[in-house]
C-alpha cells in the first residue's frame, strides 16, 4: 500500500500502514541492472532513494571538487530513477551527491539531472540542499567548544580551519524532510548521512526513526547486503509499524539472515550502535528473521538520543603529486633494497636540500601493501615492484624532483653491482606520471549544533 | 593448530571512516563461532602484536553473535590517502589477522 504522489503532500496517517523504498543501487554511478530496477518498481516503491557519495575513496575528490564517478554512468542510472520518477510521481531522493557532497559536487549532479529534463522533457519540483560550511561560522564554532575529535585525538584548529580546502557536514533526514515540505519531487542533496537519505520519507510519513534508519543503513549500500554478493545492485525495504523487511528485487539473489546481519558489520566501527545526527541507533535488541527465502524481516533496534552533532570532513591541499613506476629483477639490489633506497634519498638531498618536498618510495614485495603495520622483515619475492612518489608545493617542482629521484634510482650504484646499464625497468613512456592536486583528510570531527537545519539550505531550482 | 582463515568463512579489513580500520571474522555456523569464542583467542596484545602497533590502538574487540561474527577496530597509522599511506580503502590489511594460529580443538 503506496502513498503515491505523495511528496510534499500531507500523508494521512491511517491510510499508510507501510511504506516501500528501493534503492536502486548502492552508489549512484555503479551501474542499476535493468532487470532489478523493473522488478524492483513492480513493487511500487514510494520513492527511490540512493546514496551517491563516500570518503572512501580518499581526500582527493573532496578536495578537488570532481566526483569520482564518471558522468556518463551516472547520466544513465539517474535517467533511469527519473524515468520511473516521471511515471509514478515518486520522489527521488539523493544524497553526498557527486561523491564528496560540496558544493561543486552538488552542481555537478544538477547540471547532470538537468541534462536529462531537458533532453527527455521532465519537469519536477526539484530541490538543493548544500552542505559546505562556512569556515567563519566553523571557526565560531571551535572558539566555543563545539568541535570535539572525532576517531582521532588532535583537537581542531584555527589553523587547520584556515587550511582546508574544503569542509562539508553530514547533514540528517531533517533537511530532506524540509525539502519535500516544500513540494520538491527530486532532492539532490550535498554530504549526507547515508542512511538518512533512505530513511527521510519513511520518518516524515510517522515509522519509527530506528527501524527507518536502520533499514536506511542496510539499503544505502544497495544490494550489498543480499548474496552472492558481487555488482552493483538494488533493495527493496518495506518498513510497517513494528519491523521492517528487505529484500532483493533480483530474482537471482535472497537476503539471508546472515547477509543482513553481516551487512551491520561493514565499513562501522561498532556493529552494535550507529551514532547520526541527533543520536544512535542500537542493535543489541535487534532480531533479524528469515520470512520468506528471499526476505528477512528486522526488529527490536531502537535510538537512544544524543545532542545534535553533525560529522564535519575536511582536506587540504599536501602539494602535487609526480610518480613513476619502476621493478627490479636483480637478486643483488633485491638483498640491499633499504641501503639502495636510502641512497637514491641523499642523492636528491645533495641537490634539493631536505625541505619543502616529500620522496616517498612504495616497495612492492616488501611493504607495499601493508606499509607501517607490515610485521614481515624478509623479501622472498623474487622481484620487487617500486612506484617513487614526490609532493611538492608546485607541479614543476614535484616534477623536477621526481625526474632526479628516477634517474638516482636507475643508476646509481651498490655493492657488487653487475647491471651496470640499469637498476630498473620501467613500464611506461614516460616514465614520470603527474598525479596533480594531492589532499589529505585534516578534519574527522563533531560540532554541537542547536538545531537540525541550521547548516543545510534548501533551496528550490528550475528542473 | 589452525589459523584464523582455517576456521572462518570471512577475514575481511575495511576503513571505518578515514582514521580507522576495521577487521571483521565471519564464521561459516553457530557451532564455529561458539567454538572460537571459547577459546578467547583474541585480546588487544594479540592483535597488537600481529600488526605491530601499540594496544591503546586497538579501539574495540566486539562479537556479534547475530552474524557469529568477531570485529576487531584500531586506528590507521595514517589517515586513508594520507602522504606515505597504502591503502586508501584499507581493504588489504587482513592477512596477519588471517593467518593468525589458534589452538583449535581436534575434530570440530
């Protein structure tokens, strides 16, 4: 039983006794089968609602402004929801849109979801809602002890504020609600928490905010929390007054107890307790239920309130970036690869001094992988891959250092060197690769806000 | 003796945010996962010394008996994406973990 056409509208509350969101896909971009995505719909969702964003791919994209999606793919699974938005008068809600959830990222996604409504002809009451902060009203906010750690120990600073490129906030389900209270029929929203996204409609329609927001966190990640478990999929959860289902739209899949269980598991540092905006969600209580082959049906979870804090990223900017890549096959610099290494280090040091740049040497075969948690001390690969690495202030410079550093590292010499002509081989022509900007997250902390909205606007635009 | 990946059906690692890391055991039934709970295999000098890092680290060592699962999580040394970092989604740092010997009871 669907509230159909209801956004922006008053919901009675007898006539909702639940309530159907699909989630297309776990991140927007990732590519909706079409076959999930029909059958799906032929359940009649309320609205669709996806998560397009993450700081999972690391500092980068924040700082840059580019999403790390590719436009075409999200222009197809986006005309895809709208498509059915269009036919069904459904919202569609988004949420971290353009990955990083600032403000160029937000505009990025805009003139994507803009490009289809004038090419297919769509019109939608359609809402932004930004989500960078001012880093005076940040730095108001420090100065008043509202900013504590958060993961890490190192309090904020005006200085860090300062040199952020970029701060966004994770706003909750609070400002999408005010969105759809303004008649908007698609939400592109910046930086969000994830599961508030899905769990918007289902807590403005009056279901309990933990059962929505739990199902909003097993239905961020799409269909990761069915099995088997590989692409980029759909889920269906179905929320009523006591529990809510999921279940996979994919013929092919189930949600198993186990699947749904294990997906509390990942990427959260506790799989008990889910701290948002306003408060955290706790699973001690929580039983999950196999009620059909292919559906399990949640309940028990409860929240436990806490005072608003909104989680703050932010990078800034550590310099350019130059690599190369390189290997070595020789058994001989193999057996001296530190002493090497360090060599090559004062070569660039007797000629750029040791200030102002970062050489960096990634070992494959020794610590690559693992780096300062790696506990093995001995190489027995018989090869060793290694990428050097220069960040410096500018381009030019981290390109000049890493030119020295790759021609130190292929012939300079050691102990009882043979391969005269070359200590490495290197893949590529050419050989020196500019990585451009590199950023570093600097800001992983709360702020203590007094109301919900007071970070996020809303605002209406032209579809 | 057998390790950790011997008797588990999962031994995965994932950044929780980009400051932490988080290790999670899946094991294949109850009977498994009831097994290795008894044994206390697990404890923050242990997992210390698998990666080399201090305990105070290791932030949270929780079993999760819905999934009959074990999820261990300690701080990055370097935040994801970090100058000198290796692995951005810290998806690769399970093995230590995996290959963790246990004394495990002959016949289960």
């Amino acid at each position: 039983m669907g509230v159909r056409g209801a956004a922006g509208g008053q919901l009675s509350e007898a006539s909702i006794h639940r309530m159907t969101v699909l989630a297309p896909e776990g991140m927007l971009g990732y590519g909706i089968p079409v076959r999930s995505m029909e059958e799906g719909l032929a359940r009649n969702p309320d609205v669709l609602a996806v998560d397009a964003g993450s700081t999972d791919p690391g500092p980068y994209y924040l700082g840059a402004g580019v999403p790390y999606t590719s436009r075409r793919a999200v222009k197809r699974d986006l005309a895809m929801m709208l498509e059915a938005a269009n036919a069904r008068r459904i919202p569609v809600l988004i949420g971290s849109a353009g990955g990083g959830g600032g403000r160029p990222h937000v505009a990025w996604l805009v003139d994507v979801y803009r490009e289809i409504c004038r090419e297919r002809g769509y019109r939608f009451r359609t809402a932004t809602i930004q989500a960078e902060i001012d880093k005076a009203w940040l730095q108001a906010k420090m100065a008043a002890g509202r900013v504590t750690p958060l993961d890490i120990s190192d309090p904020l600073t005006a200085e860090t504020i300062d040199a952020a490129t970029r701060i966004v906030a994770q706003m909750g389900d609070e400002p999408f609600q005010a969105a759809l209270d303004l008649g908007a029929e698609v939400v592109i929203a910046g930086r969000a928490c994830d599961a508030s996204v899905i769990a918007a409609l289902p807590i403005r329609a009056g279901f309990d905010r933990a059962l929505a927001i739990h199902m909003g966190k097993i239905l961020e990640c799409g269909g990761a929390a069915a099995y088997p478990r590989h692409g980029s999929d759909s889920l269906l959860g179905v929320i009523d007054g006591e529990s809510f289902t999921v279940e996979p739209p994919n013929p092919d899949k189930i949600c198993s107890v186990a699947s749904v269980a294990a997906h509390s598991l990942y990427e959260r540092s506790d799989p008990y307790r889910l701290a948002l905006p306003g408060g955290a969600i706790d699973l001690t209580r929580t039983t999950f239920e196999q009620i059909t082959p292919r559906a399990v049906q949640v309940r028990g979870t409860r929240f436990a309130p806490a005072p608003y804090t909104f989680k703050l990223e932010g990078v800034r900017r550590a310099g350019f970036r130059t690599i190369t890549v390189a290997g070595t096959r020789d058994p001989i610099l193999i057996s001296q690869i530190d002493a090497y290494l360090e060599n090559v280090r004062n070569r660039v040091r007797e000629v750029y001094g040791s200030d102002g740049y970062r050489l960096l040497f990634h070992v494959y075969g020794r610590d690559g992988v693992m780096g300062g948690l790696e506990t093995a001390k001995e190489i027995r690969s018989h090869e060793l891959g290694l990428v050097i690495e220069v960040v410096a202030d500018d381009a030019e410079t981290s390109a000049a250092i890493l030119a020295l550093s790759r021609s130190a590292a292929l012939h300079s010499t050691y102990p009882g060197r043979k391969a005269i002509a070359g200590n490495l081989a290197f893949p590529f022509s050419p050989s020196d690769l500019r990585a451009g900007e590199a950023f570093e997250f600097t800001i992983h902390h709360l702020v203590e806000v007094a109301d919900p909205l007071e970070l996020f606007r809303v605002e209406m635009i032209d579809s | 003796m057998r390790t950790i990946g011997d008797v588990a059906q999962f031994v995965t690692s994932k950044n929780a945010g980009p400051f932490l890391l988080t290790l999670d055991i899946v094991f294949p039934d109850e009977a498994t996962y009831r097994t290795f709970k008894s044994l206390k295999p697990l404890d923050r000098h242990v997992i210390a010394g698998l990666y080399g890092i201090p305990e105070t680290d290791i932030l949270k060592i929780i079993e999760f008996d819905p999934a009959y699962a074990v999820k261990v999580t300690m701080r990055r040394p370097l935040g994801s994406g970090a100058l000198g970092e290796t692995d951005v989604y810290g998806a690769q740092q399970h093995v230590p973990l995996m290959l963790h010997e246990i004394d495990w009871p002959e016949g289960r």
